[in-house]
C-alpha cells in the first residue's frame, strides 16, 4: 500500500505528530515539513510517499524544495556594531 501525503495543503504552524511543525518553504511559499536528504541538505518536503513494507514504512520525497541552511561562518553583521550590546 502506498499513501501519497501532500502537505502543501496544511496549514503553517501546525504540528504533525510524526513529520514535525509545518512550515512555509523559503523558496516557493508553498507548506512543507522539515526533512534532510542524505548529503545533509535541508528539505522542505511538499508531498511524499509513504510505503508500508512488511518491517517498516519506505518514505519517498516527491516535492521537495532544498533549503540551504546559513553558513556559520557568515554573520549577518558584517562589521563591529558600534553600540553596546544590549540595548534594541
Ligand atoms: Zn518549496
């Protein structure tokens, strides 16, 4: 049996119980949740297959957006912020 899930259809903000928090995908706007390929790149998956298989469940992206997280070594100040820190 395989389920086509498409999650492009939730809303944002809601919590799956499995699949975690949907989100809105930064590159198409579209709703998605949070996955991560093999390499490690993040994912927004969009719609997926899920397989049930005699020992376990074969999910397969089918829509998917890869969303480049943030270089750490790239600070979005670019220079010394003159001004103590704290202050708003
Ligand atoms: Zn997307």
């Amino acid at each position: 049996m395989v389920f086509l899930e498409d999650f492009t259809r939730v809303s944002t903000g809601l919590r799956l119980p499995i699949e975690g928090r949907v989100e809105r995908c930064l590159r198409c706007g579209r709703s998605g949740i949070e996955g991560r390929s093999p390499d490690g790149i993040r994912l927004v998956i969009h719609s997926q297959t899920t397989e049930l298989l005699g020992d376990g469940m074969l999910v397969v992206p089918r829509d998917c957006c890869a969303v480049p997280l943030p270089s750490p070594g790239l600070s979005r100040r670019t220079g010394k912020d003159p001004r103590p820190p704290g202050g708003h």
